[in-house]
C-alpha cells in the first residue's frame, strides 16, 4: 500500500509542477500578445481576422468580410446560425491587436422568424 501511496504523491507533485509550468507559458503568450497588438496596424489585424476566419473549420461554408478601424473590427455577412456568427466574434477577438468586435452578421434562423411577407410595391393595401 505504501508504493501506491508513494507513486500517488509523485504522481501528484508532477500535476502540480506541470500546471505551473503551463500557467507560466500562458502568461508568456499573453504577454506575447499584448506586445504584438502594439504593433498592429489596421492593415496587419484585417489580414490576421480575415486568414482566422479561413482557416475555421466549423466557418469554411460562410462568406463573412471584416473591416477594421483604428483596431475595431466589423463582421458583415450572413451565417445559418447563431452559433456561428458567435464563432466568428470569437475568432476575431482572439486577434491580437483587435481592440473590439461589433457583429452585422445576419442570422439566417432570425431572419426568417422575425420578417414577415411585405405586399408588392404596388399591390392594393388591403
């Protein structure tokens, strides 16, 4: 019993030195991060959302065009669901650089509940 207890410990002492180990690497890439957006201009996060947003499976099927001023970005488009116009906000948070988000993507789902059939422009009110 005393081994398993032994191994137990060690087992446990290497979690706890692996987990410091990865918060400290964590730690590095934000503060990577948090130097590499004060170098980025417009140009360099527009291209950096634009490749993430390619490069994300679950969006490869959606046309989604972003825009960046002064560290902003602006996602225009239109997406089946809500989930991915989330994963798209997601994706282009995670862009260093980017100071803000603001979503114009349109919902397909939302879309379809929320309009109703307008008459013809020159069909008789009723």
């Amino acid at each position: 019993m005393d081994r398993g207890r032994e191994q137990l410990e060690t087992a446990e002492a290497e979690l706890e030195e692996a987990l410091a180990q990865l918060a400290a690497a964590e730690t590095r890439v934000d503060e990577a991060r948090d130097e590499l957006a004060a170098f980025a201009t417009d140009d360099v996060v527009f291209r950096a959302v634009q490749l993430a947003l390619l490069e994300t499976d679950d969006l490869s099927d959606v046309a989604i065009r972003a825009s960046v001023q002064d560290g902003v970005v602006t996602l225009r488009g239109g997406v089946e669901n809500a989930d991915e116009r989330d994963l798209a906000v997601s994706v282009a948070k995670a862009i260093p650089g980017v100071v803000a988000v603001e979503s114009e993507i349109a919902v397909a789902t939302e879309i379809d509940s929320e309009s109703e059939p307008e008459p013809a422009a020159d069909a008789p009110a009723e």
